[in-house]
C-alpha cells in the first residue's frame, strides 16, 4: 500500500476500483509460470503440460490473492473517506493508491491491517480446503513443498496457494515501513507520541534497518549457496530501504510546511463570472480576455462551477451550465493543508482550485504556481 507511477495497463474494474498491471508485473508472471512448472512437473511427475497448466492458475491465483490483499486495504480506505484512484500490479506484487494520506492512528491501522486480515483468510480457507483433500501429514509435506506420492494435482495446487500467502503474511507484518507491518508499527507509533511525522520516521529507520539486513542476507546467499533468491533478496532489500529513506525525507518535508494552508497561499480577490450571465456571453468575455476559465458564483458568492470554452449549455445562463461536479472537484476548503493540495489531482488537471468558505462562498483561488513556490520556499537547502 504505496505510491507507484502511472502507466498501467488496465486489468478489471472492481467495486469501481480500477485493477491494472504495470509491464514489470508481466515479466513477473513469466518468470513464476516458469519455475512453478518445473515444480509442479517434479511434485506431481506428469505431463509437462499438466504441469504447465497447473502453473499458469497457480500464478493467476496468487495473483488474485495479491488483489484481493490491496482490495483489502482499498475497501477500509474508502470506508474512512478516502478516494482510491486504482490498484496497480508491479514488479514487487500490488499497489493500493490512496488520494491521500491517513488523518488519525486509528485510520492508518484499520487501512493497513486490513491487507493483512485479507491474506491471513485466504491461508485459513486455502489450508482448510486442502485439509479436507487429504490427511494432515500430505498437507503438510505439500506445504513444505516435499514431494508426496499421492498428492493430486488439487491438494498440490491448494497447499502452495495456502504456504505462499503465508510466506507473504509473514513478510508482510515485518514492522519495517513500507510494508504493512511497517505502516501498523507507525500507526502504534503515532497514537503512542501524538506526533505522525516522528512515527514515520521511527518506522522508517526500521525499514532502513531491515532493508540493510535483506540486502546483507542477500549478497551472503549469492556469494554462496543460493545465488538466485540472493540477488532476489539484495533486489528487495534495495527497494524497501529506498521506500524508508524516501518516508523518513517526506516526513521532515511535511513537518516542515505544517500549518501551512490554502487560505495562506491563494490570491483573495480572483476574477469571477456571475451565474445569472449568458453562457454566450460569458464565453465570449473569456475569449476575449485569454483565459482558459473562470470561477462561477451566484449572488450570494457561493462557488458553482467551472466555466470554460468547451462548457455546453445551449442559450441558457451560466449558473445553468456548469457541472454541479465542479463543486466538489475544483474546490477546496481554506484550512486545507499545503500537504493535501501538493497531492490533489484536480489542481494539477486544471492549474489551480477555487477557495471556499464553510458556506460554500469564493474566498479566493490557489494555483499550482503558488503551490510549488510554497514548496521551494519551505524545502531545505542543500
């Protein structure tokens, strides 16, 4: 549950969440068909085409265990108010991308539990099914990936599905930041001291620490026994530690522009075209004068919307015209954070977001420029 770039290739859509894959995430998926079907072709001793196909659901299963883990973390998110804008599959298996950052310690640990509960469920039912396809000894000499004579395709199938989550389970609780246990370890962190930027950075130092005994772990195996999982481990090490520097900077950013708001940075006293104006009109006036859009008001100075030259509404006013959307889209309340706004998608789609009051009223407009010099001025010097 982090951030990751755009560029995905788009999956599925689920519970309106839109489920994509990167191109790293195919490279993946070749490369685990490819070694599950030698192990399922040396477990079972059939058909490499059984073992083939075998394979190719096993990778596809685990897979959708990985979504169904985001979709986890995704679900509580948006239970809690927050916008999810998709879930990507990558190199290092799924990605959870949240509008914003959690607001309290209680919403950071239901948000990243809820990943984990997904998983351990998935273990419960994967080993309860194979459980009740053979006796226990099978079951467990199928987990611990031990030939069995008798193990059929199913019991072969379900006992790696179950152990391979487990092993992600596990992985996952490390309190290291980023990894969800991580992230739970910062939660406990913040109720504990009150102070997130100070969580965040306890749990990123854990994350550094864990990332330096992966790669140490790592470069011993590929200089040893197991060279394969060894520049496996000193990859992953490699991006967990970069993920723990990367929260221990944003902290020390972030602590450095709280308290700064919209109404600290935007201009009070922005042209706007009354609602009550003729679309044709106005749009003439915004032709004229060269700007791409304006701010739309009623009497009263509440926002309305968003006019521009692509707005459609035949003869009639303006305040008739403009998508009611563009309330909730384009505009934003004065004490909104610096942080919250260096995050809003709205405000780099259109340069800049109106500024209201608790009635609704235009106090004024912030724009991406004023945004990114508030950043410059509060970032530190080299």
């Amino acid at each position: 549950m982090s951030a990751m770039g755009g560029g995905s290739i788009r999956l599925a859509r689920l519970f309106g969440i839109r489920i994509g894959a990167s191109p790293s995430w195919f490279v993946v998926l070749l490369v685990i068909i490819y070694f599950l079907t030698g192990y399922f072709a040396d477990t079972l001793g059939g058909s490499d085409r059984q073992a083939l196909g075998i394979a190719l659901l096993a990778a596809i299963l685990f897979f959708v265990s990985i979504v169904l883990h985001e979709l986890g973390h995704a679900r509580v998110a948006q239970r809690n108010g927050i916008t999810i804008s998709g879930i990507d599959l990558w190199f290092f298996g799924g990605v959870a991308k949240l509008d914003r950052d959690t607001t309290t310690p209680g919403e950071e640990f239901r948000i990243s539990a809820a990943g984990p509960a997904v998983t351990a469920a998935i273990v419960v039912a994967a080993g309860a099914l194979a459980a009740a396809l053979s006796s226990p000894q099978e079951v467990l000499d199928s987990a611990r990936f031990l030939p069995v004579e008798s193990t059929s395709p199913l019991l072969a199938l379900v006992s790696w599905l179950a152990t391979i989550n487990f092993y992600l389970l596990a992985f996952n609780l490390v309190p290291a930041f980023p990894l969800d246990g991580g992230r739970i370890a910062r939660a406990i962190a913040w109720r504990l001291t009150g102070d997130k930027h100070q969580a965040t950075r306890i749990a990123g130092r854990m994350g550094l620490i864990f990332a330096f005994v992966l790669f140490g772990l790592g470069a011993y195996l590929a200089l040893t026994t197991d060279p394969v999982n060894g520049v496996w481990f000193m990859v992953l090490g490699f991006f967990i530690g970069q993920g723990a520097r990367g929260a221990v900077l944003s902290s020390r950013f972030l602590e450095s522009i709280e308290g700064v708001a919209a109404a600290d940075l935007m201009d009070p006293r922005p042209v706007t075209v009354p609602g009550g104006s003729g679309l044709a009109d106005a749009q003439e006036e915004l032709e004229r004068r060269g700007w791409p859009w304006s701010a739309v008001v009623d009497a009263d100075g509440r926002f309305l919307g968003i006019l521009d030259a692509n707005t459609d509404g035949g003869a009639g006013t303006v305040a008739e015209a403009v998508p009611a959307g563009d309330r909730l889209e384009f505009a934003v309340g004065d004490r909104t954070p610096l942080e919250d706004l260096l995050r809003s998608e709205s405000l780099r789609r259109l340069g800049a977001l109106v500024v209201v009051d608790d009635g609704a009223r235009l106090v004024g407009v912030v724009t991406l420029e004023q945004v990114h010099r508030a950043v410059a001025a509060a970032a530190p010097e080299r």
